[in-house]
C-alpha cells in the first residue's frame, strides 16, 4: 500500500495539467508540486518557478519538497539529463535517462535501435550533404519524408509530393533522416516500463495536421481520442510483442535501460504495424484522453516504473468510456502565435460542463485576474462520453463557450471515427 505520497510534476503543457488532474484525483498522493506549470495547473498543484531545463535545479527543488516522486513530462527535460540528475540526489523519478531519451532526441539512434531489436519501420537514410540528400530522395520517390535529425516539437516533419520543397527542408538541417513514405492511419500506443517489464496503456488516435481534413503543416497536435473503434483487437497485443518489449529489451541490452513512459507513433499500412517515430515521454494531446480513461490511480503506476516493481503491479483498470480532446490554439500557431490575448468562459465550462468536460491548460498564465494566452497551444478541451460520439458532443458544446481572440480549432476530432463507430 502507498500512502501519502509527494509528487513533484515538471513541464508546463496540457500533459501536465492532465497527469496533475489524475494525480490530485489520486488518494494516494498527499502533496502535489509543478515546475514551472500554468495558470490551470495552479489550481491543482503549488507552482515553483524552476527552469525545467536545469537539472540541478529540478533535484534541489525535489529535496526541499522531500518528494518521494518526480515525474518528467516533456522531452526537453529528459534529453537534457534531468531524471539523471534527479535519481542521482536519491529521489525516485518516472522518466528515462538523457541516454535512454536519444531514442527520441534523434531520429537516427531510434533507427539503429529498431534495426537492432528487429523492430518494424519505414527504410531511411541518414543524410549530411545535398548529394546524398538528392539519391535517398530520387531512391524512394514521392511522397518525400524529410526528417530533422535533432528535436523539433513534431514540426520538423516534412512529408510533400514536391521535391524542392523536400530538397529545401532537408538542406536547412544539419543531419536529416529521409526514408520511405508510410499509407494507412496512425496510431499512439504508449506503454509504462521500468526497463524490463513492459505495461501498455490504451491506444489514442493524434490529429498532427493544422486544419480540418488533415490540411495544413504539421503541429505538436490538434486533438486526439481514444479508444479506436476500428482497430484490430489484436493490436495492442502485437505492438507489445513486434515493438515494445523488443525495443525496451536492446535499450537494456545496449546498456541504456528506458524506464518512464514509450511512446509508439505507429502507421497500420497495407503491409502491416510500422513505427513511425518513437518518444520518451506521455504524448500531447494523447494523455489528455489516455488519462481521461484510466481508473488505477496513477501515482502508484508511475512510482513503480521509477522503482523498478512494475512486474508486481496489478493489471490496469480501464474505464469503458470515450475520451475525446479538442486543442485550442493561438492565431498563427503553428507559426510564431500570437501571445497574451485573455480567455473567456473558463468559468462556465467548470459550471456548466462539469465532470464529462473540462479544460486542460497549455500555454497560459495568470494576468492579475485574467487568463492569458502564452503559447502555440493554449487549451486541451477534454470530454468522455459512452461513445466517441457523446464525448465529441461535450468537448465541442465545452469548446464553444471559450473565447480567445483569433484562435483556431479543429472541428472534425474523432469525426469520422465516430461516424464508423
Ligand atoms: P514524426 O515527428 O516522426 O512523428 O512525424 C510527424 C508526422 O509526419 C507523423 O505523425 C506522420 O503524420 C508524418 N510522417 C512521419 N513519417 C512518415 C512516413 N514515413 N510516412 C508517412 N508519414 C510520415
Ligand atoms: N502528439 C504528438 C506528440 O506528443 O509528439
């Protein structure tokens, strides 16, 4: 048995407002701490205004705290060694390693990691100069995949039918992945390990288009829902087998175990589950629908991933019912956004939507007694419902009651899922 556990939860994004919700619902959890946090997360969790980057920092503030629990959310963090550093004042951390977090800090190590756990994904080269940019792209035609080795916030992606402009993307970066073109839809599964066992959580649909009909640039995500209806039910099954537990196995085996959250962007094409990218962290806005279904409370999970006893734990309980997320965005996003615009009717959603619908934070602050915008991404409007078609209905009625100048949202989350369903 836990009890009274402190938790200290670093990041800033709807992720951590959704992993703060799920804590602070948690009986569990006796005290619950952000850094650096937003304006939502607030009223769940005292905010500490610590550079999330600075590791030394982050083990300082977990010291003070005495937190028994220190859960990373982005990947800027993790890349940068901050779990590292964390584990190493004595403080358990869910959140793998600066090491372990390249598989998503470069393109090209997670390549060589699934080439060596036998792990299935689109063919690619690794390219630094135009003239062998110009033979992987002629190699496998249009659509060209164009990769920016480093991180990029999903936005260093470019998939187009025209070759100057893949020609132009592969150029600007240093180092660039280029590989084959993967059909068929796509699909987050994120599984919890400790770096031996390996626990799936459900899977979630991602809406990484800017614009209704999957128009426009690629963005960190619009909107996602869970679960799939049309998926095979066997696929979770297969995934753990075919990707998760090969991928966690060769971590371990190249002597860089992953513990914390894997996160699978998996394409189902026509010739079967492909891995289209791996992440070390909870996906955004994936989590937000994840968490919205999961009925184990979430401390002890997370605690036995830093622990090493996820083997010990009991099997997940999942909640039946849809979850769907709708992401409100700045005018501009995902270009520069426009910053500091207040938001409305925050208020009457808490009043009047309330508990099937509620409002995650991304990018906002306290501005005297408003809400501001300060970020890309601003909210993550989140519902359940009995089906997709419910939670659709209770997200977007929650979406029309915020008002934010110039901001733009999807309008056809979960649509046509639902629609199948
Ligand atoms: P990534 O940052 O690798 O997840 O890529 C962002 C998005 O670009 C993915 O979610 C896909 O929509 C698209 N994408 C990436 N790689 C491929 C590929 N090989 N084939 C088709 N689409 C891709
Ligand atoms: N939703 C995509 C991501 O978190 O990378």
């Amino acid at each position: 048995m836990l009890a009274g556990v402190k938790v200290l939860v670093i990041g800033n994004g709807a992720r951590e407002h959704a992993l703060c919700r799920s804590l602070s619902l948690d009986p569990d959890v006796s005290a619950l701490h952000c850094a650096p946090g937003n304006a939502g997360i607030a009223e769940v969790a005292e905010l500490h205004p610590v550079d999330a980057l600075d590791g030394a920092a982050v083990a300082r503030l977990a010291g003070e705290l005495a937190a028994d629990l220190v859960v990373v959310g982005p990947e800027a963090p993790l890349v940068a060694g901050v779990a590292d550093a964390v584990r190493a004042a004595g403080i358990p951390c869910f959140g793998p390693s600066g090491e372990a977090a390249q598989l998503e800090g470069s393109k090209a190590f997670a390549k060589d990691v699934m080439a060596g756990a036998g792990v299935p994904t689109a063919r690619s080269y690794v390219c630094t100069t135009p003239a062998e940019v110009d033979e992987a792209l002629d190699a496998f035609g249009a659509p060209y995949v164009v990769k920016d080795d480093g991180l990029a916030a999903g936005k260093g992606v470019v998939v187009t039918d025209d070759l100057e402009a893949a020609r132009a993307h592969a150029n600007a970066c240093d180092r660039v992945v280029i590989e084959e073109f993967l059909d068929g839809p796509e699909v987050s599964l994120f599984a919890i390990t400790d770096g031996v066992t390996v626990v799936p959580l459900k899977p979630a649909q991602d809406f990484k288009r800017a614009h209704d009909g999957d128009a426009g640039p690629n963005t960190g995500g619009m909107g996602a829902y869970s679960p799939l209806p049309w998926a095979d039910p066997k696929l979770v099954d297969e995934v753990m087998e075919t990707v998760l537990q090969p991928t966690v196995d060769e971590l371990r085996r190249r002597g860089t175990p992953f513990s914390g959250l894997l996160y699978a962007g998996l394409a189902i094409t026509s010739r079967g589950v492909r891995v289209i990218e791996f992440n070390a962290r909870f996906g955004d806005p994936e989590t937000q629908v994840v968490l919205a279904r999961l009925k184990t409370p979430l401390a002890g999970v997370l605690l036995a991933s830093a622990n090493g006893t996820l083997a010990d734990l009991p099997p997940l309980r999942w909640s039946d019912e849809a979850a769907v997320t709708v992401v409100v965005a700045s005018y501009n996003y995902p270009g520069t956004p426009r910053t500091g615009d207040p938001i409305t009717g925050l208020d009457e959603v808490a009043a009047q939507d309330a508990p099937y619908a509620y409002v995650l934070h991304a990018g906002t602050k306290r501005d005297g007694d408003a809400v501001v915008s300060a970020g890309g991404r601003v909210l993550s409007v989140t519902a359940t419902g009995s089906d997709l078609t419910q939670a659709r209905e209770r997200a977007y009625t929650a979406v029309a009651r915020i008002g934010l100048d110039g901001s733009q949202h999807r309008t056809d989350i979960a649509a046509k899922a639902a629609a199948e369903a």
